[in-house]
C-alpha cells in the first residue's frame, strides 16, 4: 500500500473520531436531560442497574463486530460511568445554588 | 416531567447507543485496514504514540462539552486500546497461517 493510501485511511479515521466524539457529548447531553427527569433523587439513585443491563444488552444483540462482545460491553460501561459522573456533577451543581 | 416524555427519552438513548456501536465497529475495520497497510510488523510496531498523540490532539481541540477533555481522553484511550488489540488478533492469526 502506497503511502497516499495510508493518509487517505488515517483522514478517515480521523473523521470518524469527530463523529465519534459528537455522539458521545450528545449522549452527554441526553443523559443530563434523562437525569432531570428525575428530580429529587440522590446521586446514588441516579444508577440505575437494571435500565443498564437493559442498554447492554441491546447493544450485545445488535453487534456484529469486528471486536467481541467483551470488548463492546467494556467501552459502553466506560461511557455509561462518564455519563454517571456528569450528572452527579449536575447534582452537586444543584446543591450549591 | 411525564412518564412518557422519559420513554421518549430513553427511547433516543438506545437509538444513540446503536450509533456509538456502528461507529465503534466501523473504527474496528479501518483499523484492520491501516494495520495492514504496514505488513512485516510485529504486534508491537503497531501501537504508534506520535499518531496517537496527533489524534487525542485533534480530538481535545474540537471537543465542546458537555464532557471535560479529561474524559474524552480517557474514553478514546480505551477505544484506541481496542483497536490495538484487534490489530494484535489479526498479526497472531496471519502467523499461523
């Protein structure tokens, strides 16, 4: 493979990590409205296990790789904990004012 | 706010967590794709801390919130980890062939 290729493919990789990371904030975001859906709550009520295994496993059933299910439910968990920290963040926010 | 406007909620939830899964998959392939752009190269010459550093660049200056940068890191290290690993999976399986 020529080396033009090799910079075509990284240019695509690099886009695809701004999509990526749009997505994420905007998960980011989405969960922030979740979360404020449900005033009055602690920031330990903000986990909910079950509402988790249920995302979880939609998405297990929906992977069709190439990386495993091990390595999916790995990442999504990395970024279900950012999600919780921001609300908890919001939370304290809250607290405050 | 009602019962319905937070199934709506989650509902956009799982639609976005089916994006995420996409797109995480479509990095897999281009991933395989740039690894083999580089063949003779053992499983340890595929990790590149210049090119990767480039990217957590890029990525750190488009990131507009609502998560820090701090862990938008984190979370793309993890992903980059994946891919890795993938790519490491590939060069095992071509020595055996």
């Amino acid at each position: 493979m020529s080396n033009e290729q090799l910079d075509l493919l990284r240019e695509q990789l690099d886009e695809l990590n701004m999509d990526l990371l749009n997505l994420i904030n905007k998960r980011g975001e989405l969960v922030k409205k979740v979360a404020k859906s449900k005033p009055n709550q602690g920031p330990d009520k903000k986990y909910d296990p079950v509402r988790e295994h249920q995302m979880l496993e939609k998405i297990k059933n929906q992977n069709e790789g190439p990386f495993q299910d091990a390595t999916i439910i790995h990442l999504f968990k990395e970024i279900f904990k950012a999600g919780l920290e921001l609300q908890e963040k919001d939370y304290h926010k809250e607290m405050l004012v």
